[in-house]
C-alpha cells in the first residue's frame, strides 16, 4: 500500500509537469530543492543487494574500457586498445543525462565542442574550427554519411532518431581520412542504432516542460520469423523560442516529427542482412524572419557473409533524399539594397555504394580493403540574395582504400593504410595515415599515429553567389582547391585500478589551403573565396573515470586547445584568419551518476567553457566563458516504468554559446521538463 501512495505521488508530481506550458524563473529554487530533497529522502545508500526493476545495463569501469567499437579499423576491437583519441558515449548514459536530441546527447563525448547557437541549431566539432559554415567533421548514422555538400557540414536540426534506440555513439578526434575518406579531417562521429533483435515489444515515452513544450515517441519491435525482426518507430516534439542578446524574444520555435523502421535477418548461419529506413518533416521558426521547412527520407541496406574464420565481406547500398525550404532576409550593406527577401530551397538526391572485405593474413595479421561510389544530384532554387550557379549539379565520388595490421610482435600493432579518392571539383586526393599501438600489458595501451586529411570543396567554395548578378558582392572561388591537414598523434588508455580508467591524448595539427576570402583586383567586388590560410593547432585531451562506490560513479574530463592561423605572406583575407575558428582554449566537464534507494537515479553534469574567439566583421570577437549544470532525477516504481525530472542550463537564466556580440546572438534559456516512459 505504502509503495502504492509512493507511485500515486510521482505520477501526480510527473503530470502536474507535463501540463505546464511554462516554468516562471521563481520556480527554479523550489525546483533546486526539490532534487536535493528528494535525494536526502533516498538517504544517499547504496540501494538493496536486488538489482533494480529495469533492463537496462550500467556497464562497470573495466566494461566500458571492452566495449567493441569498429569507427577505428572498420572491425570491431576493444575500445582499450585502439590507436586512436575515441569515446564511446553509452545508451545508458544517454538515457541518464536527460539529452532529447542527438547533439545534446553528443556533449557527454569529452572530445567535442558542442555549442547550441538557438532553439533548432548547433556548432559541433572537433580539435577547433566550430564556425558558422563548420566542415571538418563526418557524421554517419548507420553506415550512412549525413553532411551535406552545400557547405561539406552539417544540418543537425534534421539529425534526429528516437533516443531509446540508439545503441552507442562513437566519437573520435583526430583524422579518419584513410577509412572514411574526405571531410573526417579532425573527427568522426558514428551513430549505431540497435539491432531489430534488441528491440521487441512496445515502448512509449511522452512528456513536455518549459522549452521542450511536448514531446512524444513510440517504439513496436517484433520477431517476423524465426530468424529475422523488425520494429517500426514513430516521435514528435515542439520546442519554444530562445532568447536574443538583451532579453528579446528570438522567435525561433521548432517542430519537429520522425518515423521509421529496421529489419535485421540472418537466412543462414554465414548471412546476415539488415534494412533500414526514416522518414521526416520538421519547421523552425527563423530569428531573421520567416520559417524554414525541411523534410526528407532514407532507405539504407547492408548484406554481411562470413567465409570463414579469416574472411569476410560486406556490401551496403543507401538513398537518401533531402530538401530544404529557407527565408531569406533582404541583403542591405550600409543602407544600400541589394537583393529584396526571398525563399531559397536545396534538393538534394545521394546514392551511395560500398563494399568492404576483411581478410586475415595469419594468426595476427589483417588485410582491409574497398571500395565505394557515391552519386549526388542536388537541385536548388535559388533567391535573389542567395544563390548557387549551376542551379543543378551532379557529382560523382569514387574510392578505394587498403589497410594492413601487422603485429611483429604480441605487444605491438602496426597499422598501415590510406585511402584515394576521386571528386569532380580536384581530381584525385589521397590519405594516409600511419598507427602503432603498443600494450606493455592487458590494462594499458600506447599510441601514436601520424595522418593526412582533406576537406573537398563544397558549393559554397565552388558555386556561391550573394547576390544574383548583374552585383555580385561574396561568390565562390572557381579555383578553390582542397583544405589539407596533417596530424600528429600520441595517446594512452588504461585501466588503472578496478575503480578507476583513464585516457589521454596530445595532437599537433598543421593545415594548409584554408578558406580565406579576397577582393577582386581593380573592381574590388565580388569578394571571393581562395585558399590563402595556413597554420598549426595542438592540445590535450583527458578523461577519466571512477567508481566511488557500487552506487556512485565520477567522469572527469580537461580539454586544451591552442590555434594559430595566418595569411599566408603575400596573400590577403579580409577577416584577418579569424572566420575560420570559433573556438574555447579550454573545456572542462564533471559528471556524477548515483544509483540511490528505492530505485532512485540522480545524475548531474557540470561544464565550465573557456571564453570563446571569433569573427567579429574582421576584428575580434568573443563569447564570454561560463559555468552551467544539467541534472536529472529518475524513480523505476515498476520494471515497466520510469518517470524523469529533469533540468538543463540551471545556472543562468539565459546565456550565450555561439556567435559574435550583436544584437542577433542566441541566448540559451534555463528550462525544465518532465518526462514518462513505459516499455513491455
């Protein structure tokens, strides 16, 4: 009976939440106490020696350094003992940090730089470069590349997928040209959503508070035979407007729907296949004026054969369809009109195939090679005061690539590889990249690698035009080559106790051909892009973690980052190399994860971000640094139910994380939601 009022509380408490449309500010310290109370009521013990009412896995230290992970080497091996600067962000810890998106969930890896510029868009990077037009990250979902070829980056309002059913994130910094090819300059970010066969039965969450105004999701999971299952998904959310610098409403709203499904299938022991596809449609409410619409489809199927114990193959075929519908505001430049507004609108078609085969050289030796086309066709329509010419282009993607792990010795792994590749814009570009691991024992790991990376020309680069002519202000540089970058790598991971893990990575960066901006002779208009840049980064990147007790665990996590970009001597950029990077010196992040009594999960994030540098009309501009804590307090009344409290930005009532200082810069506001899950 007793358990029976304690369950008729927290869904009273759960829905008086989830039937607010707004947090007033005064709320904030009643809400303050109330985590703290509520934990004070849990008594802060280590809960009964039962395990709690629910599937889900907290992974111990010396399990989160085994997790498999393929983003590396294209196979899976021990997250331990990787040549590489990777972190494995968990289902577990994305349910528990209370993230509702993808790049909310993508600020538990350490090794990134995630900063929310309004309600519906993000700055993500790694090692630097986190501008407006950011374009040396690859994101795959899947197996399927998500950036886009107007800019080479990334539209992460569209990257959405139904949290529940995301498996792990793979995140690392540092090139990845030489298995992935061009744009994994300085990171790859690799999304594996789980098997069809993980998820049976139904799942429903739902909630809302006072900027995720609601949201909804569901999730059927069945088996079809006896050897192959399938699930279907569904999810929406609508999320209110930010702030502007100075307190004014940013009218920057967003909605925001997905569905989808997956089919895994192993018609023999030697075969597997899997099938996936989502569908989408969204609206986000624009701080210049007018909306942006966007929507799209996937389709995505991969076939895998096993020969034997040394040889393997698989084959992976995707579509995906894009469009993008965007207000453009007038183009005035010191009072002078010249574009009126307009609406502009990118179709984007993009078919992708690669093939991949493993072969074992040996006991300890391993050949990977393939091979991958990828065609896209992209259509857009243009405005008066943002255009590309042609309005239509094909372009054509072929690669090849072949890497060797040889290992002289038990202790020691040489890895050897690169990757060519061939794109309509440069031709042909080539990367590389050298590895050695060394394990003096099973606990720890010693790294070091040396790579090349490009970062192809995208529209922008090649085919900008602001505005249409006859006047031509800013246009794309028809000779703009590739941007380049050579990396030097060391790094460490180790179990150092049963308690405790570590890793640890320091990196030297040396770019060339960076974009850089210049005046036409005599004529002085168009600007164009050229590639007049060139400079060095280095920094550290540290993460630890410690089991304090059974009930109790820290992540601790330093990242230093050190940028110097120049004109290269006889050259010009009219933003003195600032436009390039947007980036803190240092981030620090502290997270605590507590398992209390009755069933009870309270896990806060802490983040200090360093004052951020950027573009500021050629001089100088800057974000200043900031404190801010996210917490989520969680209660399992049943193996079947779970009901989250949850706080995000608690530390200010409004803030900024991107952007010059302008009267048009986004202010991130503190906000609160409450949220139900039921899964069986």
């Amino acid at each position: 009976m007793r358990r029976f009022e304690k369950y008729k509380q927290g869904v009273k408490g759960i829905t008086m939440i989830l039937t607010v449309s707004g947090f007033p500010r005064a709320f904030m310290p009643t809400l303050l106490i109330t985590f703290v109370t509520l934990s004070v009521l849990a008594r802060c013990e280590p809960p009964p020696s039962t395990p709690p009412p629910t599937d889900l896995k907290k992974l111990s230290v010396e399990e989160l350094m085994n997790i498999e992970v393929t983003s590396v080497s294209k196979h899976l091996e021990r997250l331990s003992k990787t040549a590489s600067a990777i972190q494995v962000i968990t289902q577990d810890e994305i349910r528990r940090s209370g993230a509702t998106t993808i790049p909310e969930a993508l600020r538990l890896a350490d090794n990134l730089i995630v900063a929310q510029k309004n309600s519906h868009d993000w700055g993500i990077s790694a090692r630097g470069f986190n501008t407006e037009l950011a374009n040396k990250l690859l994101v795959l979902i899947d197996g399927r590349t998500v950036y886009t070829p107007l800019f080479s980056g990334v539209f992460w309002n569209v990257q959405d997928y139904l949290l529940e059913d995301i498996d792990r994130i793979e995140v690392i910094s540092g090139p990845g040209g030489t298995l992935w090819g061009a744009n994994a300059v300085n990171g790859v970010i690799n999304i594996v959503t789980k098997s069809a066969a993980d998820t049976k039965g139904l799942y429903v969450e739902g909630g809302g508070g006072s900027k995720l105004k609601d949201f909804s999701g569901v999730r059927y999971g069945s088996k079809l035979s006896a050897n192959s299952s399938f699930r279907i998904y569904g999810k929406f959310f609508n999320r209110d407007h930010e702030l502007l610098t100075g307190g004014v409403e940013a009218s920057d709203s967003w909605n925001h729907e997905q569905g989808g499904f997956r089919i895994d299938a192993q018609p023999t022991p030697k075969d597997s296949l899997a099938i996936h596809g989502d569908l989408y449609s969204g609206d986000q409410h624009l701080t210049t004026g007018g909306a942006s619409h966007v929507s799209g489809a996937n389709l995505l199927a991969r076939w895998s054969h096993i020969y034997s114990d040394q040889s393997d193959m698989s084959l992976q075929l995707y579509y995906d369809r894009t469009h993008l519908s965007n207000a453009v505001p007038a183009l005035v430049i010191n009072s002078l009109p010249l574009a009126p507004p307009g609406t502009f609108s990118d179709d984007l078609d993009t078919y992708d195939l690669d093939f991949q085969r493993t072969v074992r050289l040996g006991d300890a030796n391993r050949l990977i090679f393939g091979l991958g086309y990828r065609f896209t066709h992209d259509e857009v329509g243009n405005a008066k005061a943002l255009a590309f010419f042609p309005k239509v282009l094909d372009h054509n993607l072929a690669s090849a690539f072949a890497q060797v792990e040889l290992k002289p010795h038990k202790k020691l792994l040489f890895t050897l590889g690169s990757k060519v590749e061939h794109n309509d814009y440069t031709g042909w570009e080539f990367e590389p990249s050298v590895r050695l691991a060394w394990e003096p024992n099973e606990q720890h790991t010693i790294w070091a690698a040396i790579s090349r990376a490009v970062r192809a020309p995208s529209r922008i680069d090649r085919d900008l035009s602001e505005p249409v002519p006859p006047i031509v202000v800013l246009k794309g540089g028809s000779d703009f080559e590739s941007e380049t970058v050579i990396a030097y790598e060391l790094g460490y991971h180790g179990q150092l106790s049963h308690r405790a893990s570590a890793s640890i990575s320091a990196y030297y960066n040396e770019y060339d051909d960076l974009r850089s901006t210049s005046t036409t002779p005599m004529t002085l208009l168009p600007l164009f892009f050229e590639n007049n840049l060139h400079g060095e980064t280095h920094g550290v990147e540290l993460s630890a973690n410690y089991q304090v007790t059974g009930w109790w665990r820290l992540h601790a996590a330093y990242n230093l980052l050190k940028e110097n970009l120049r004109v290269l001597p006889g050259q010009m950029d009219l933003n003195n190399a600032l436009n390039e990077t947007a980036d803190p010196q240092n981030w620090v992040s502290l997270r605590s994860s507590m398992d209390l009594r009755n069933h009870v999960e309270l896990d806060a994030a802490l983040r200090w971000v360093d004052t951020v540098r950027n573009n500021n009309g050629g001089k100088a501009g800057t974000v200043p640094s900031y404190f801010e804590l996210n917490a989520r307090l969680g209660w399992h009344p049943s193996k079947e139910l779970e009901l989250a409290l949850v706080g995000q930005n608690l530390l200010h009532n409004s803030h900024p994380e991107f952007g010059a200082p302008t009267a048009a810069r986004g202010e991130i506001e503190r906000s609160v939601y409450g949220k139900v899950t039921w899964s069986f």
